[in-house]
C-alpha cells in the first residue's frame, strides 16, 4: 500500500506541470529577434561611418583594413553611393556614405519596433 501512495504522488507531481505561456515566449523570441536586427543595423552603419573616416582622413587605400571596410561599406551603401556627385571625393563619400548610415539606422529601428509589436513585446 505504500508503494502504491508513492507512485499516485508522482503522478499527481508530473501532471502538475506549470502551463507555458506562450504569448511571453513569444514577446521574448520577438525580443531577441528585434535586438539582433537593431545590432545589425549597427554594425551595418559603423562600417560605413569608417569608411567615411578613413576617406576623409586620407586612409592609405592599400592597406588591408581599409580595402576591407571598403568593400563592405560599398556594398552596404546599397543605391546611395553615388546618390550625390559633389567635384569633391570627400565630400562625395562624407555625403552618401552618411545617408547610407542613418538609412541602416532608420531601417533597422522601424524593423525592431514592428517585430517586437507583432511579436508581442513591450
């Protein structure tokens, strides 16, 4: 008869799981997924604000980092880079490289805030 008692309380202690809440999960995921966006769009516009700089600051073109930053802030500038076309090459860069970045800003912080309020998040 013991036994039997036992194994009814474990019974009773299994069936007793806590519900998930799923709408909370959900805000959490959608949390998760709004934060990486905003960290992308971040990143996105550091590097092209670098490439400004070491445009600006006469970086040499040669060197590994710069070439790196280069391409990527080349691609990244998506139809912006060369949106204005000033005489100067600094200016030129300074102007269109920096739309880009607010551009990834905005973005990324439109996109965060739809996909926390879809998901549920505060």
């Amino acid at each position: 008869m013991g036994e039997h008692a036992e194994s009814s309380s474990e019974e009773t202690r299994v069936s007793r799981r806590a519900a998930v809440d799923w709408r909370r999960t959900g805000g959490r995921a959608a949390s998760l997924v709004a934060s990486i966006v905003r960290w992308v769009g971040l990143v996105f516009a550091a590097i092209l604000v670098i490439h400004v700089i070491f445009t600006v600051g006469s970086a040499n073109p040669d060197n590994g980092i710069v070439s790196f930053v280069k391409s990527w802030a080349d691609s990244l500038a998506l139809g912006f880079g060369d949106l204005f076309t000033p005489s100067d090459e600094k200016l030129r860069v300074l102007v269109n490289y920096g739309i880009a970045a607010i551009f990834w800003m905005v973005v990324s912080g439109i996109l965060a805030k739809v996909i926390r309020r879809v998901g549920g998040a505060s």
